[in-house]
C-alpha cells in the first residue's frame, strides 16, 4: 500500500434491492429518499410528487356535484301531501288539501287590514263558522270564545296602542277534565295592506284549522287542553297577542306555546326560537318531530336583531313568561308582504310538512309532565341543530361546552402529535418544525384576512359602480362574485409562501399538511374563544374541527401521513360529511336572507353583507378544501383562475342578467303615500301647506326606476325637513320607517283624496297644577291607523301622562312616537299630559303634536292622478299606496 492511500477510508456499496438504502449518487435524479415506484393508479394521477393539473376541474366539481345533487335537494325536500281521497286511508292523519282549500278561502276574502271590513267581519266570520263546523263533530270539549280588547305596550321606542282589536281564541279539551295546564298555539289572519297574506300567515292558520279538526274527531286521548289563538292584530305590530296574554281569561293557565309564523310562502318551516331556558321543549320536539328543520344559529341570528322582523313569540314571552317554540316559513321570502304572496304558489307539500309536524308537536307537548310544572326543568339555554332534514342533534348549553372544549383541545393534541411525527419522519429537530408551524399559522391567517377583504373591497365596489343586488334573481353569481374572491385570497398567500420558501427541506406534501394542521388549530382556538363569548352557534367550528381529526387519526394509523398525496384520501373522505351539512345548512341560509336585502333599506349596502356572509360560509364550508389546490401542478394558475371566474360573473352582473328584479317573483319595493302636509303656527296658522307622494324605499336601488315613474327626476331627499320639523313632518307609518325616515323621497304632486275621519285633536281641558306643571286634557279621533307625535318645546318636559310609562321611565328621546289603532270600535282616544317648566314661564309655547293618518284598506280613496303615477312604475316593482295625512299644531 502507498502512502498516498494511507489513512483513505474505502466505502464498499452492498448490492440490495432497497432503494432507500443505495447509493444517492445511484438513486433516479428526482427520486425522493421514501418514494416509492409509483403503481398504475398514481401515474394516472400524480406527476412529481403533485396531482397533475387538469385534473383540477373535477376536484372543483366533485364538491360542487356534492353541494347541487345532495345539499341542496335536502334543503328543499317536502313530503307527499295527502289529499281528501286519502283520507280513509290515514284517517287521523293531517290531510293537505284541506288545509290548502281554508287558505284559499282564507285569502279570496282579500287583504285583511286591522280596522278592515275583510278583517273584523269577513274573516272573523269565515273563521268562526269553521269552528263551529270543527265543534260539531267533536270527540272533545271546544269553546270558542271572540275577544275584543284595548292596551297598550311599548315596542321597540314606540308606544304601540290598541282598541277593540279582536281574536278568536279556541280551546279543545278531553271530555270531563278539570286541568288547569293549556298549551297555546297561534297565528295570525290579518295581513299587510297591500298583501293577500297567503304565506303571512294565512298558511298558518289554514294548518291551524286543520290541525284542530283532526284532534277533535281523534280518538286519540289529549292530557291537557290545547288552545287555539287565531290573532286578528299581528301585522300592527303584535297587538293581538299582546292583547290575549295580558287580557284573556285563559291566558293565566298557558304554560307552553307554539307560535307559527312566516317570512316567505311555503318551503318548510324552521324552528329559529326555543325556550327560553326551558330544555325540555327541545327534547318534546325531538321525540314528536316527523320532518325536523332547526338551528341555533337562526335563534342567535334573530335575537341579536340580524332580521329585521318580530314575532308574537317576543310578546308571550316578555309579556306573560310563557316559554315556546317559535316556527316560520322563510323559503320565498321575495313575495313576502307584497300583492304576490298568493296561495296559487303556495306548495301543498309545505302544509303536509309543517302539519304533521304540529299535529305531532301538539299531541306530544300537551300530553308531556313537564308542561304541568314548566319552571321545574328550566335549566338553561340549548344548541340544536338538524342534520339534512332526517334527525335532530339537541344537547344543552353546559354538555355544549365541555364537548367543544374536548373536541378543540382534542385537535390541538393531535395536531401536536403530528407536527412530532413529522419531525421523526424527516429528521429535522422538532425546534424547526415547531418554528415551520409558527411561520404556517401566520401564513394561513394572514391568507384569511386577504380573502375576507379581497370580497368586502368588491363589495364596496360593485356598490360605488352602481351594481348592487346583482344576484338578487340570479343567486349563483353570489358564488362566481364572492366566494371564489374568497377562496382566491385564501390559496394565493399560502401559494407564494410555498413559492418563495421552495428550497424547505420538507416535501410539498408535508408542508400541505402542516398548513392544515395549522388552520385546524385556528379553528380549535376560535372555538375556545367564542364558546368563552357564550356563543352557542360555535357548534358548526367544533363539527369542522372534529372532522379533521378524524381523518388526521386515520393518515397516522394508517401511515399515509408521512406519503406526498396518499394522505389527501382519507382527509377527503372525512372533509365530505361536513362540507355536505355545511353547504345545507348555509343554502338555507343564503334563502332566507337574499330576499331580506331588498327590504333592508338603504342604509346597508347589500353587497357588502353578502360579502362578509360569503366569507363566512367559504371558510366554515372549505377551509380544509381550499388548502389541497396547492398539491396540485401549476396551481398558481389554478388559484388565479378563481379570479378568473370572479371577472367573468362581473361582466355578466352589468349585463341583464345581472339585473335584480323580476316581475311577480323578484320584485323592487317601495311604500307610496299620497300626502297632504299642514304645518300650523304658534297662533294657529297655517304657515305651510303641501301635497305629494312620500316614498319609502325598500332597498339600495332606488334610481333605478329614475327615468320610468312620473316626476320622478324632481324627488328630493326630505332629511332637510328633518331639521326643522317635528319627526321630518311625515306620517310614518311604524317603528321601521322611523328608523330610516331620512331617506325617504317627496316629490310634489295634487292633493289627495282623504276619508272624513281627518286625525284630529281637541283640548278638552287645560289645567294649570302649579307655577311648573300644567295638564292638558286631549282627544284624538281619526282613521284606524294613527300616528301622534310629541314634542315638549323652550324647555318643557312631559313628566307624567296617560300613555305607556316606560318612555318617561326610561328616559326616551322626544318627540315621543305613539302608534294607535283600532279595529270594530272608533271611539275617540281621550288621554292627558302633564308638562313641567323649571322656569314657570308659559308665555312662550309649551307642546307640539304632529299627527299622522293612514286610509291602509280604502282603495276608493286612491285618486286618477295618483293611479296613473303608481302605473308609470315598471312592471318589477311592488308599490303599497294608500293615502295619508299629516298635520302638526303647537300649544
């Protein structure tokens, strides 16, 4: 041997067949040290550690395929609705066509306004002759019993008052008993003025009577009464059932209820209300329920005032602490409260749906113990939920959140263990992979926040560019707008992350991993905070987080995790579950809510909504989804195609399709009062008198019927009124116009046609009670809908009247606002004011009322001039006319 090779090691290479063990300078240039030679099945689909790029399409549609064949037919899933010829087979059974014939004879009385021949003698009469119908061949006791009642409550910052409104109010009972526990179930027949009120709520009260006649022929025994409340006073808002809960003999011995109500025509009723606190309605509706549909997160939604609507629910419960159900229609919310909320499309399957549901639901409540003691099981709040329509998921509020504390710090865990084996597998120190996981949660939220503004910017856009509610008819654009915006940011940031940071010592498959690991561990930690926040509907994160782990046990147990694409199997299989009852539950969602934003107002900029909802929904709905296109080749391109399609539905939001009005089906709103306005001077005077159309707009849009109606190019925003005075000098008709009073148009136009009962006010007496107080005794008659107004001036404040208290307790902003109403009796309303001047100085004026009436059901009234301008309206629009006054006078 040489000295030169003296001290040389000698390195001899063992034949083997293992290729993890030859010689690197011998491996395949590409070869990965764990690679595998690649079978049939992965040369189909992977090319270089990555799912080959074309096949990218079939990924998006095999979730979009899940979403149109299952989530969506689940969401609109009715069952056969049984006719009449039916009937001998299912003799105790619900029967469809029945309750479809009482709505429509229900509605061919026409709308059905408070104060309404249609309302306070057609309907009551229809109704009542029913009843007695019902009565006559009834296994069990009934009573039918007309309430006419007077009161008042305050209803948002109003003071909502009644007189002589009427119910028909029915109660069935087992022959011979004494019990004093009734469970209650209502609805209401009155409608909006312009509406039929076939959704809202004649359906309701159709299934109601059919309801009623199938318990009374039953010989199916019932534990407890059952009382029927058809409510004549909904719509004014709430009146009638506040007047049965405070006023009516029976109302003392109501322990549970349920309320059924609508904000669209047909689809299937939502349980959105349960409780309050009271647990055991929940169960009774599980073991009853044939057709489940109920979310928390639409109970959430409701009570946090998202929906700008009310039910009697609030009412029963505040006003007589009895605990409920709360239910309504939602699907086809665009015709709701507008002429074509008609029973011609009304679905029969809805009455087959929601009747089986209450027949069942009666039977089960009224027949339950925990009714005869209600405040024994009240235990606090619940989450519910159904699964696709086929079960309910119900636990209470405390099981909620111990299960999503386990589940989150159960992700946590496993993701820890992961992030260790990935440490093992790749033999980098744990040091650095927990440094990766750092830099990767960082990424991914960073990659959320872009995606959330990426939408909200096009949001704000789409609105400055004059395109909002461009998805109005066409609700697929929202996904082609907003989501794939979303879904864009979210896979861009994460893309040039792996892009810049392409020379890591983990394989791409790894680092995929990783980032979803670390969007589970987001998850986990959003689930902790929110259910600290005592958010009940965090239950869908916990669901998505629950998932992942499930398919992140089976990668470990089955090895798969540590392969570049193998491991995207079971993560599939287990993303599907959730992706399809989130895509359920969210397409419900988006059906309820797409008609609301075109009667939101304009104040909320629709699109802008959409965009956060869309937000929202992409990342419970694809979070785990979204992160995979970065294993596929080229998949920058495949993200920035997202843009792509984003661009493509912009073109098609500016061209007719886009357009968001149809006739009949998608109609533009607006409320149109022919007007006539007298302001009144400290002397009595008349400093200014003015007549013309006063609109309310319903949405955004409002000049898009610019250049079609009449005159209205001269329409001027009223908000200078709204300076000088008194409530804008307009006769808002509710709390809701109230609100946005701001905005509504006045555009001049002939007097109107008014009926003889002008709103007036008489002082009956002035009584002065001390150098600072006097007391004014007043009367107010008028039409059946009134508005008073009241304005205390130069240092005045009302410290006592006749009225609701609660305004003066609690120290409400005047002018105070006092709804009034009546319905078979127009006697005048005599009340009082006591007002304080600190000063005693009543030299100077002291009060002023403004007041307003409404003709809401006096077609006669509408005059040639004020038809021929509701006709120039296009034929998409909805208008509501009726003709109103309002007058101030100063005291």
């Amino acid at each position: 041997m040489s000295g030169s090779e003296k001290g040389v090691r000698r390195r001899v290479i063992t034949p083997t067949s293992d290729p993890t063990n030859a010689d690197p300078l011998l491996r395949p240039r590409g070869s990965h040290q764990y690679e595998a030679q690649p079978n049939g099945c992965e040369r189909a689909f992977v090319q270089r550690n990555k799912i080959k790029w074309f096949w990218a399409p079939a990924f998006f549609g095999f979730w979009l395929l899940l979403y149109v064949a299952i989530s969506i037919p689940a969401c609109h899933r009715l069952p056969r609705p049984l006719t009449i010829q039916d009937e001998a087979k299912h003799p105790d059974q619900f029967i469809a066509e029945r309750a479809e014939n009482n709505l429509r004879e229900l509605v061919s009385l026409g709308p059905r306004v408070v104060g309404s021949r249609q309302n306070e003698m057609a309907a009551l009469k229809m109704l009542s002759q029913k009843m007695q119908k019902i009565r006559s061949g009834s296994a069990n006791d009934i009573e039918v019993d007309v309430q006419v009642a007077s009161g008042s409550y305050v209803h948002w910052s109003m003071v909502n008052m009644y007189q002589s409104i009427q119910n028909i109010v029915v109660k069935i009972s087992p022959k011979g008993t004494n019990s004093t526990t009734y469970l209650l179930v209502n609805s209401h027949y009155d409608s909006v003025p312009a509406g039929p009120g076939a959704g809202d709520d004649g359906s309701m009260v159709a299934t109601m009577m059919e309801v009623l006649r199938v318990l009374a022929k039953s010989d199916k025994p019932l534990k407890n009464p059952v009382v029927f409340l058809f409510n004549g006073a909904e719509e004014n808002p709430l009146q009638a059932s506040h007047a049965f809960i405070t006023q009516h003999k029976w109302a003392k011995y109501c322990k549970a209820l349920i309320n059924l109500d609508s904000c669209g025509n047909g689809g299937r009723e939502i349980l959105f209300q349960s409780g309050p606190n009271h647990p055991w309605l929940m169960k009774n509706y599980r073991r009853a329920i044939k057709h489940p549909y109920a979310s928390t997160m639409g109970e959430e939604l409701f009570q946090h005032n998202f929906i700008p609507s009310d039910t009697d629910f609030r009412i029963f419960r505040d006003h007589g602490s009895v605990p409920g159900l709360d239910m309504a229609y939602t699907y086809n919310g665009f015709v709701y409260h507008t002429r074509h909320d008609r029973a011609e499309i009304f679905p029969r399957g809805s009455f087959q749906h929601t009747g089986d549901n209450l027949l069942a639901l009666v039977r089960q409540i009224a027949n339950s113990p925990e009714i005869e003691d209600s405040s024994k099981y009240a235990e606090g709040h619940t989450i519910y939920f159904d699964v696709m329509g086929w079960f309910l998921v119900f636990y209470t509020e405390t099981e909620g959140i111990i299960l999503n504390v386990i589940v989150a710090l159960a992700a946590i865990g496993i993701c820890g263990f992961a992030f260790k084996l990935m440490s093992v597998g790749s033999g980098i120190k744990l040091e650095k992979i927990l440094t990766r996981v750092l830099h990767t949660l960082l990424v991914q939220i960073l990659s959320v926040v872009v995606g959330a503004v990426l939408p909200i910017l096009l949001g704000l856009f789409m609105d400055a560019v004059h395109l909002p509610l461009s998805w109005f008819s066409n609700s697929w654009l929202i996904l082609g707008l907003y989501f794939t915006t979303f879904f864009f940011g979210l896979a861009i940031v994460p893309a040039l992350y792996f892009h810049y940071t392409k020379d890591d010592k983990l394989p791409i498959g790894q680092r995929i991993q990783l980032l979803l690991h670390c969007h589970c561990v987001l998850l986990a930690i959003l689930t902790l905070i929110f259910t600290i926040c005592g958010i009940r509907s965090v239950f869908v994160l916990m669901l998505s987080c629950l998932f992942y782990t499930v398919g992140l046990i089976i990668n470990i147990a089955t090895k798969l995790h540590s392969k570049d694409v193998a491991w995207v199997i079971p993560h599939i299989v287990c993303t599907v579950p959730p992706f399809v009852f989130f895509a359920y539950f969210s397409h419900g969602f988006f059906t309820t809510f797409i008609p609301m934003f075109g009667r939101f107002g304009e104040n909320l900029n629709p699109d802008l909504a959409v965009a956060v909802f869309s937000v929202a929904v992409g990342f419970l709905c694809c979070g785990f989804i979204i992160p995979v296109l970065q294993l596929f080749n080229k998949s920058k391109t495949i993200i920035c195609g997202l843009m792509g399609i984003t661009l493509l539905c912009f073109i098609i939001a500016m061209t007719p399709v886009g357009f968001p009005y149809r006739p009949e089906t998608n109609v533009q709103r607006f409320a149109v009062l022919h007007t006539k306005r007298t302001f009144h001077d400290a002397e009595n005077h008349v400093r200014r008198q003015e007549s013309g159309y006063f609109i309310m707009p319903q949405d955004r849009r409002t000049y898009t019927v610019k250049n079609a109606v009449i005159n209205m190019t001269l329409a001027q925003r009223i908000g200078s009124d709204c300076e000088k005075e008194i409530n804008c000098g307009l006769p808002l008709y509710n709390q809701r116009w109230h609100k946005t009073r701001k905005n509504s148009l006045w555009i001049p136009a002939s007097e109107p046609v008014l009926g003889e009962d002008v709103p007036t006010v008489i002082v009956l007496s002035k009584k002065q009670l001390s150098s600072t107080k006097i007391r004014y005794e007043m009367q107010l008659s008028g039409p059946n809908h009134m508005a008073l107004f009241i304005q205390p001036l130069n240092g005045a404040k009302v410290k006592d009247w006749s009225f609701h208290q609660a305004p003066l307790r609690l120290n409400f902003e005047p002018p105070y606002f006092i709804y009034f109403s009546w319905g078979v009796n127009g006697d005048p309303l005599k009340f009082w004011l006591e007002l304080e001047k600190p000063n005693g100085n009543w030299n100077s004026t002291t009060l002023e009322l403004g007041l307003g009436g409404h003709w809401t059901h006096h077609k006669d009234l509408i005059t040639p001039d004020f038809k021929k301008f509701l006709d120039s309206f296009p034929k998409y629009v909805d208008a509501t006319p009726w003709p109103a006054s309002f007058e101030s006078r100063i005291y």
